[in-house]
C-alpha cells in the first residue's frame, strides 16, 4: 500500500537536443525594456496579451510560422516556490504530446539569484503534483510532461529534497486510513531512513506498557491497528542533538467523544504532524546538516471499542503526572506527552514537535497559519524570520503564566482539556509539563491540509510549517 507515498514528480532533464523554449521572468521594469527590444510580431503579441511584467500574468509567445517560442511571466519580489506551478499547470493541461513531447523548456536565468531558481524549480515541479494510489492509477493514467532543462545555477540538490519532502508529507496525509495503519506508518519511517542508513527502533503494543509509555497505549488500545512509538536516529553523536516529534493519530474518530461526520471526514489528516517530521527529517539527512537526528513518532489509532479510554479515565503518564480525560478527542496532547518525556530524557539540544492538535488554533489564524510556541523568547523572532525567507508563514502564540493553572486537575495531577477559552494555548501549556525546563523546545499546532487548493497545492495534504522549520535549522547548525 506504500508503493505510490515515494512517488514524486520530476519534470527535469539534464540537457537536451530537442527544440528550446525559453521560459523568461520579467518584473515590470525588466518587461519594458524587453517588449521594446523585441521585433514588431513579438511586440504585437505582447501588447496584445496586455503583459506588462506583474506578478501572476503570464502568456505565450509564438515565432512567424506560429511556433511556441517563449513564454514570459511576470514576477516580484514576493517570487516564491509556487511561481511556476500555474505555469506548468496551463502548458500541461492546454498542449499535447505533439508539442511537449517535441520540445524541452529552458529557464533564461539573466536576471535571477540561485534562491531565485530554485524557488522557481521546485514550483514548476509541484504543478506535477498528483495524488494517486495503487488502486487508482488507471483513472489517472500519465500524459506527456512538459520538461524544463535543469538551470545551470541551481541548486539541485536542495530542490530535489525540498519537492521529495514536500511530496512525501502529501502523499503520507493523503493515503487514506484504510491504507495507512500504525505499522504501515512505521514502513513509511523505514523507507525514510534507508537511502541514509538512519536506524528504526519501535516498541510496539504491550512493549508500551512494559517500557512506561502508558498513554501511547491508552489512547491506541482500542484499534486492531496497534500503537506504537516509531525511534530513528541518524547522524555522528559528536553532532548537536536536535529531536523532532510528530504527532502520528492515523485516524481521529474522537474516540467515545465521537466527532460529527464533518468534523470526522479528514481525519486521516491526524498523522500530519508525524508527516512533517518525516518531510523534515528527509531534508536534512538528504542535505547533511551536521546534525543528531533524532525522530520520535507516536503512532496510534484513536478508536471506539469496548476497551477505548473513557472522558473521566484518570491515568498515569511516563512523567509520573497523574492525567485526568475530559474529552477523548483530546488524544494527541497524551501520545505527545509522553513522547516528549522521552525525548527530554535524552537532553537534546533542540526539541521540535508538529501536531495537528488544536480547532483553536484554526479559530485564532486560519487554515494556512500554524501556531508556534517555545519556552525561549529567541526562537520567536529567528523562527518568524525564517519562516518569511521559506514563503511559509507561521506566527507566534505566547506560552502565558496566567493560563497556566487552566490545566490544574483537581482529583489528578493536571486535565487533558483546559478550563479557558484559547484551547491551543493550553494544549501548548499541557505539553510544557512534561518538557524538561532546561530543554529548548518549539511546539507546532499545524493543519496540515490544504482547504482550497491552487494550482501547486492541490486540495489535501500540505506542508505547514515544515519548510520554515528546515531553514531554521539550517540557519543555526549549518552557518
Ligand atoms: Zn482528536
């Protein structure tokens, strides 16, 4: 069932003796300057087409004999990795093979920075992006591809491991439950390592009991699909040790807190975060970050059974803190915890953690913004930044005192579902008891899911978060 998740397009080719047309980027100044320089027929067409170098415009240029020739678009400084995937999408769907399979697309790189290019490839590459699966492929059978001639500038490496991430965290959202289990999530994590040598532990079922992972077991505990927590690591111990948790809910029916058939429709999305880390840990082992990788995933299926977990149940955590659930859909907060217990035990130098964890976070910014917090000020600013140089937006929510005691228990420790009003705030303030006060941690409350969909980014599974993690990360451990 795994087969299609490695599936990732690649409309690149090294060099070509086929007939060239140029792909030319042009801002409103540069479009000027061009359109002048150019012969009355290209002109007229210009003209004719109204472009004028903004953002977004893009048209086709035929020679005499009404022969694509070029195509321009216009772009500015907001150029990011989607620029091109409306591009693509138009030459793929409006030509055919009798044109595309003749031809080879070449960028004119004139006025462009490597960043530049690369943002531009890995956009052309994403207007490819198709989810499909074993079973439907006949319905979705390839056409001929436009082929865009690999830059000379670019990066290819960085390209290819930021669309193979991207690509990979889709496909892993987008395989529906009946097709991605606990274990088939663990093959996902396998495949991830092997191409770099990472080592996979797992302890499974009855192991979670034995080996102090009491809520992993409870919220998994009424699924055949059984839970488990997924361990890779990867890199030379004399490296910084960064941690990076994904929350793995393989699918969320809210337990015996049963969600509404709307509410319950896309929640095979609830392994996103574990999706991210995986996309994230592609990245950097496929760049060599002079890193200690670490990737912990708690991988659970949050069913209803006759031995499901129960509003009320009070349990244990691997922490020692006594847990009282409100709400069995309140379930990933309990898999994290003790997750996070564990990687704290293992003092690294940076924890990160995604999660698909809070409706309040949507409430507060949307689909398309995750929530970000840290128990270190400084992540605030350098994660924001980062975040706007990776064109993926994120914001930050404060881990306040005062809503602190919101989560008190009165029987037990703490309550799995704060008593205020800003439910993600308090999910980040549950998971801030079980994180270790001299560990720096950053916690990411993503959706994971595109709602509309753009050419790009069809609707479904979508990095939120991760690429502006990655280059963070870069920034700090590979300057
Ligand atoms: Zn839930």
């Amino acid at each position: 069932m795994l087969e299609t998740v490695f599936d990732f397009p690649a409309p690149f080719i090294k060099k070509s003796t086929k007939s060239v047309v140029e792909i030319i980027l042009l801002d409103k100044k540069e479009a000027k300057t061009y359109t002048n320089d150019q012969l009355d027929p290209v002109r007229r067409q210009i003209e004719q087409a109204d472009f004028s170098g903004k953002a977004g415009q893009f048209t086709v240029i035929r020679d005499e004999d009404g022969l694509v020739q070029s195509v321009l678009i216009g772009y500015d400084e907001s150029l990011n990795h989607y620029t091109l995937s409306p591009v693509y999408a138009y030459l793929s769907s409006n030509f055919g093979a009798a044109f595309l399979g003749d031809v080879v697309f070449k960028m004119n790189e004139d006025n462009l920075d490597q960043s530049q290019i690369n943002k531009l490839c890995i956009g052309w590459a994403l207007g490819d992006y198709k989810y499909d699966t074993s079973i439907t492929r006949a319905k979705n059978a390839k056409k001929t591809k436009p082929m865009l001639v690999w830059p000379k500038d670019v990066h290819a490496d960085f390209v290819t491991a930021q669309i193979s991430a991207m690509c990979l965290l889709r496909n892993l959202v987008n395989t529906p439950a009946n097709m991605l289990g606990t274990d088939e999530l663990c093959d996902a994590a396998k495949e991830v390592a092997k191409p770099f040598k990472a080592k996979v532990k797992v302890i499974k079922d009855d192991d979670l009991v034995k080996k102090n992972f009491p809520m992993i077991y409870e919220v998994g505990k009424a699924s055949p699909r059984r839970p488990q927590l997924i361990d890779m690591t990867w890199g030379k111990k004399t490296d910084p040790k960064v941690t990076i948790v994904g929350k793995g809910i393989i699918y969320d029916t809210g337990g015996l807190n049963i969600k509404t058939g709307t509410g319950m429709r896309q929640m095979k999305k609830d392994m996103g975060g574990a999706a991210h880390a995986l996309g994230l840990a592609h990245m950097i082992m496929a760049l060599k970050l002079p890193i200690q990788l670490r990737v912990l995933i708690p991988a659970a299926e949050n069913a209803i059974a006759g031995n499901a977990y129960r509003p009320g149940d009070i349990i244990m955590s691997r922490k020692g803190l006594t847990v009282e659930v409100d709400d069995t859909d309140a379930e990933g907060r309990l898999v994290l915890a003790d997750t996070l217990t564990y990687a704290c035990e293992d003092e690294p130098d940076l924890l990160v953690d995604f999660a698909t964890l809070t409706g309040a976070a949507r409430v507060a910014i949307g689909y398309d913004i995750p929530a970000f917090f840290s128990n270190r000020d400084h992540f605030l600013d350098e994660l924001r930044h980062s975040s706007v140089e990776a064109s993926d937006f994120i914001w930050p929510f404060p881990l306040w005192d005062g809503y602190d005691q919101n989560v008190d228990g009165t029987v037990s420790d703490i309550v799995s579902v704060g008593r205020g009003r800003a439910g993600h705030i308090e999910a980040a303030l549950f998971l801030q008891r079980f994180i270790e006060s001299k560990t720096d941690w950053i916690h990411l409350d993503c959706y994971a899911w595109e709602q509309n969909g753009k050419a790009g980014r069809p609707q479904g599974g979508a990095d939120t978060g991760m690429l502006a993690l990655f280059s963070m990360i870069e920034k700090r451990y590979n300057a």
